[in-house]
C-alpha cells in the first residue's frame, strides 16, 4: 500500500492486516493501477445496494498487497444508471467480476463487455436481485435465449460445445471449443448455471448461523469457507478463540486439503489412462474421510468450524490413531509419486500439456495451485500467518513449468507438507477449550476473513445488520481468478487432453456461481 | 511396472459386503440376478449436478473407490443420459439448470428411474427456494426415491439405490 493510500485509511475487522479507504473514480482507478505496479493482487470484486443508508451504491476492491489487505470502496449515487471505472485494464480478471456486480446489482463498469455472467434467462434483464428493493423468493418465468459466444472463423475451423451437463460425476458449466483438426484454437467458457442466490440467502440468516452456509458455497471447501466467514465475525465482534480451537480448525483444513489433493491426483492419473492411480488414491481418501468420521464426527466437515471455535474436540484417542494414519498415508503417498515420477505413459501425458506460463499466470491474476504451479510463490499460510501458522513455518511448493506435471507436483508437495503440519498440530495441540462465546455485533460494521483453502485463498466480507442480523455478506471463490487461466493453458492442445488439462487446475463451479 | 504389481498384491481386495437395501432381507445375489432378469445388463446411472455445492459428488464419486466397488454388483456410470436407466439428481436445481435437467431427464430412455441426493435434493436444503433456486428436485422432475443427508454417506446413496430397484422388480 502507498503511503498516501494508508493515510486516511482506516483499518477493518480481519484475520490479515486489513485497510479500508472511501474514494473516488479517480482515485478508484489510481490504486488499481499502483497496486498493480507494486505487484499487488485482486482478491475480490463486490458491490453493495446502500440505497436505504445514505442513497448510494457502493462497489469494493480488496487487493492483496505485501503489507496486507487494501479494501477500497467506491461509491455512486444512487441514480438510474451508477457505473464505476473497469479495472481491467490492470487486473483481466476482474471483468467477469464486473459483469457478475452487474447482473446482481446494475451497477455497471465502463466495460463494453455486459453479456450475463451468472444471470442467464432466470430473471428479467433490469431486475437485481442483490438490490434492497428486490424480494428474494419472486420467482420468474424462465424465457431462454442464446449466448453469443465469440466466433472464430476460418478454414476448417469448427466448434464443439459441451456441457453443461459434462460426461461425469462433476459440475455443470458450459465449454465451447473453437477447433481445426483436433488442435484448440480457442476456448471460452460459460459459467453461472449453478447461481442459486447464495448472497441473497446470506440477508435472510442470522450472523449466527451464517457460517453454515458459508459451508455449502462450495462443498470440498467447507473448512476454508466456514473458518473464513466465522474469522470475518470474530474480528467484528473483537472475540479471541481458544488457542485448542484454532489448531483443531487448521487440523481440519488440512485434512480437506489432503482429502482434495488425494482426490485430484487419482482422477489426474485415471485421466491419463492410468486406473491404477485413481483405485490407490480413492482408498487413500476413503482411509482419510473415515478418519474425518471417527476423529471429527464426519466424512466432510460443513459443521465443524463455528463462531467462536468448533462444534466439538477430539476424541482422547485420536492424536495416537492420526498420528498412526500419517505415517501411513506418507508412506503411500511417497510410494505413488515414484511410480507416477517413473511411468512413462503418465509422464508423456502429464509433460508439456497445459502449460500456463508464467507471464499469462501473472498477468491473469493467478492464485492457489494453479499459481504455485506457474512460479508464483504465494501462499497466505506463509505470507500472512494467522494462527496456529505463526508457529508453522510452513513450506510454499513452487514449479516452473506450468503444466499439468507441474500442477501435479505441487500437490504431491503440498500432501507431504500438509501430513508434517498435521503432525505438528495433533502433537503441540494447547489444553482447554474449544468454543468461546461471541456477542451479536454492532450493526453497519465491514470484517474481512481469508483463508488459504485448498485452491487458493478463499474471502468472506460480511457486513452486520441490527440485531445480530448479516447486512451483506460477499464470498469469493479463487476459481474466479484461475477459469479464465484454462482459457490460456488449453490453446494449442489437443481436444483430447482437456479433461486432463480441466482436472489439474480442479476449479469449482459452485463456489464461484453462488 | 513391479513395484505396480505388488503394490496391487499388497493393498488386496478392500471390497466391503454390500449393504441391505432397508426393509428387504434380499441376498445382494438376489438383487443382481433381479437386475440382469430385467435389464439384461448392468444397471446403468447417468449423474446429474443441478445446482448442489458439490459435497454429494464427492460422496457419489466415491461409490467407484474398492471400498464400495459399485460396478462389481452390476451397477454402473454411464456418459450419456441416453445409455442410462437411473438418474441420480443433486440439487437445489438453480433456475440456470431447470432446463437442463428437464432435457437430460427426457433424453433418458423409459422406463426410467430417479433418485434425488441429499438435503437439498429432496427438499432443498439450507438454500430453499428463491430467485434463482427452485429447491427440491420433485418440484421440477419427478422421482422415485430421495436420500437425505449433508452430504449422505456413500452407504447411503448406495442403500437407496438397491431400494430404488428392489422396489421396482418387487
């Protein structure tokens, strides 16, 4: 941050070194720019409808910056048409960031580019659902019309659509290939289909209850997603949590980082042609899930991070039985990448595909794996600790080459290094307890909650109401940053390969259509 | 390539007895003869993801891990709706899916099957319904069988299954 940006800033509730700045358009448009400069990354895009405070809009940048978070709120009278200056120009992913504010709130960016992002025939062109005014549960007449992809013309060129509903136990989205032969000469995705009103729901909810939909944005992220939100409150409210609590909550985002990573390497290997992979693996997982369901109550934990704390401890055996599971799974997971490392049909298939260089991650924004895997060397576990990380010296895995091996190899680290911070934790873990209470908060105050998920940093900005009610709450997915990286690291590769390429960024659909 | 073969012969079958579709006492012998009495074949299960956070792919993916070996009972995942006799329906189903379903569920050959996964599924979970949720899948297609859960374990994706074909070959 600037100097002159950190005057006149003041600092906000969160579990990072946060500031918050009021500005103007052009001073919108001047700090994307020095962020930008000064290496700085979006974070996060969001808008708010303030019309029944003060008569104004209100859009928010949060910027990921060397010495913490910069929020920067701009704000628009409340007129017939509010728009604000695009910030792609220094930051490309936020355009689709801007169209989705768009089709919530119309608040419009000076971007031509207005074609629906998450509204796709649900409801009327000039109805915001996000805006005050607007009643949740109305219900429209669905009236489908078609999406004007970009046409790439040419001879032999061709276009293949799929989805949304793909070949597979996964998400819908949909993916039109612009072809010659079978050689990709371009992608453009459509997303948005699985848009259920989340951040409207968040209105209705109490801050009380809000982390258990926080869960449910994206279901292999529950942990990040729920710890983000309730941090987010805990700073609002001033609550400090019991020091069991907060390792039992980094025990249990690092289970669900080698839950993902166990998952996702055992697909990438079937993928590939390789079954043998996704049989070892899927046991590995399943070992683990069980694990989950002995030691934390669950296969997958939607519940277990709650304002406050945890909804329950430990077993008094399970630091010997997890201890004893680590050992396990390391010795495994070590055994796999040598055979991976040493097949040759894996590593023909893994080597030089996707590759996503380095400039194209930077420029796009890039974070997670996806980043790592690209030579960005950032992860917030080490960049901005916050407990029980302080104590961790946690280990960032880096590649260069940007392809799928890279993004393999990442998370071959990663699982390693995820098994000695378990380690750590289940061995160091602090007596006492494990919730503590957390009083309703003062109604009109911002809180800013980010936790480094699995995938990359995953961000909750919750504004209160009165009476313990959530006046906006805002969640972003790092899938928002890295599905336009696909775009990139698919072109010139062979159709074929795209399953392949798609599961080694392994991005959510459901996370970022909210 | 050795290393392969005795990680195989080491890890050996982890395949678990198949669980009792509630209610029946049927041997899972019955029930797979009962499958290929009518289909002549497996049974064959196209996936739909209408709008859920995900949480339940996670569990119907894991279906195929050795523990619960679904195609070793004769039952399988198919590609197409068109190869499919199932239809397993993960919801809330979002406004941007409705039509989707709508047509994937006609793409599937009669007679067919469907089974709603998960809360939100079967009754449109914490989401509900609003602008852009439609809620329970029986609101938009309709099924035979749901299963409830956060997401539902694995043992009991499959138990609705069995009970979804016990119940039609009874």
């Amino acid at each position: 941050m600037t100097p002159e940006f950190k005057k006149g800033a003041k600092t906000l509730p969160s579990n990072l070194p946060c500031h918050h700045k009021r500005v103007g358009a052009v001073e919108w448009w001047e700090t994307a720019k020095s962020a930008r400069s000064a290496g700085g990354r979006l974070l996060a895009l969001w808008g708010a409808d303030d019309r029944d405070r003060d008569s104004r809009y209100r859009v928010y940048a949060a910027y990921l910056e060397a010495d913490g978070i910069a929020v920067v709120g701009h704000e628009m009278e409340g007129g017939t048409k509010p728009t604000y200056p695009s910030l792609r120009e220094f930051f490309p992913s936020a355009l689709r960031m801007e169209r989705a504010i768009f089709d919530l709130l119309g608040i419009k960016s000076m971007e031509p580019d207005h074609r629906g992002w998450v509204r796709h025939s649900g409801w009327p062109e000039n109805t915001f659902p996000l805006r005050r005014d607007f009643y949740g549960n109305t219900q429209f007449a669905v009236v489908s019309k078609p999406y004007p992809f970009v046409q790439v013309e040419g001879d032999g060129v061709h276009e293949i659509p799929v989805g949304p509903v793909h070949a597979g136990t996964i998400e819908p989205g949909h993916f039109r290939f612009s072809v010659v032969g079978e050689k990709v000469l371009r992608l453009e995705e459509r997303l948005g289909y699985k848009h259920k009103g989340i951040e409207k729901r968040f209105e209705t909810m109490v801050q009380k209850e809000g982390h258990k939909l926080a869960a449910r944005i994206s279901g292999d992220s529950a942990v990040a997603y729920s710890w983000a939100y309730c941090t987010a409150l805990e700073a609002i409210t001033s609550t400090s949590c019991p020091p069991r609590s907060v390792q039992l909550r980094a025990l249990a985002l690092e289970h669900e980082r080698l839950a993902n990573h166990l998952g996702d390497l055992g697909a990438l290997g079937n993928d590939a042609g390789f079954a043998f992979g996704l049989t070892q693996f899927s046991r590995m997982k399943e070992d683990l899930l069980r694990t989950n369901q002995a030691h934390f109550g669950a296969r997958y934990l939607m519940d277990f991070v709650v304002p406050g704390g945890v909804e329950s401890d430990l077993p008094n055996n399970a630091p010997r039985l997890l201890l004893d599971r680590y050992n396990m799974l390391e010795t495994d997971v070590v055994s796999m990448r040598n055979t991976y490392d040493n097949h040759a049909g894996i590593q023909d298939r893994f080597r030089e595909t996707g590759i996503l260089a380095h400039e194209t991650a930077w420029k796009l924004d890039a974070v997670g794996v996806a980043a790592r895997a690209s030579g960005i060397p950032h992860d917030l576990r080490t960049d901005f600790p916050c407990p029980p990380y302080d104590k961790m010296n946690v280990k960032v895995s880096t590649q260069t080459s940007g392809d799928v091996a890279a993004r393999v190899a990442v998370r071959f680290d990663e699982l390693i290094e995820s098994l000695h911070i378990c380690r750590a934790l289940v061995a160091g873990l602090s007596d006492g307890d494990f919730r503590s209470a957390v009083p309703d908060a003062e109604p009109g105050l911002l809180g800013i909650g980010v936790i480094e998920a699995w995938r990359g940093p995953v961000l909750i900005a919750l504004e209160t109401g009165s009476n313990g009610s959530i006046r906006r709450c805002h969640p972003h997915d790092p899938s928002w940053q890295n599905w336009p990286l696909l775009e990139y690291a698919i072109l010139g590769n062979l159709v074929p390969d795209f399953p392949l390429i798609n599961k080694s960024f392994n991005l959510s659909y459901s996370g970022h259509d909210v | 390539m050795i290393n392969t073969l005795s990680r195989m012969i080491r890890t050996g079958i982890l395949t678990e007895e198949v669980p009792h579709a509630p209610k029946t006492d049927l041997a899972i012998g019955d029930l797979q003869e009962n499958i290929r009495k009518i289909l002549g074949r497996a049974l064959c299960i196209r996936h739909v993801d209408a709008g859920s956070c995900s949480g339940c792919e996670l569990e119907i993916q894991a279906l195929n891990n050795p523990y619960y070996n679904i195609e070793g009972i004769g039952i399988k995942f198919v590609a197409s709706p068109r190869h499919a006799d199932l239809l397993l329906v993960t919801g809330p189903v979002s406004v941007n899916m409705e039509e989707a379903l709508k047509r994937t569920f006609d793409a599937v050959p009669d007679p067919k099957l469907v089974i709603a996964v998960g809360d939100c599924g079967a009754c449109g979970g914490i989401f509900g319904k609003n602008y852009a949720s439609l809620g329970a899948v029986a609101d938009v297609i309709p099924i035979d069988h749901s299963v409830k859960g956060c997401p539902p374990a694995p043992v009991a994706i499959l138990q609705a299954i069995l009970q979804t074909i016990q119940s039609t070959t009874a």
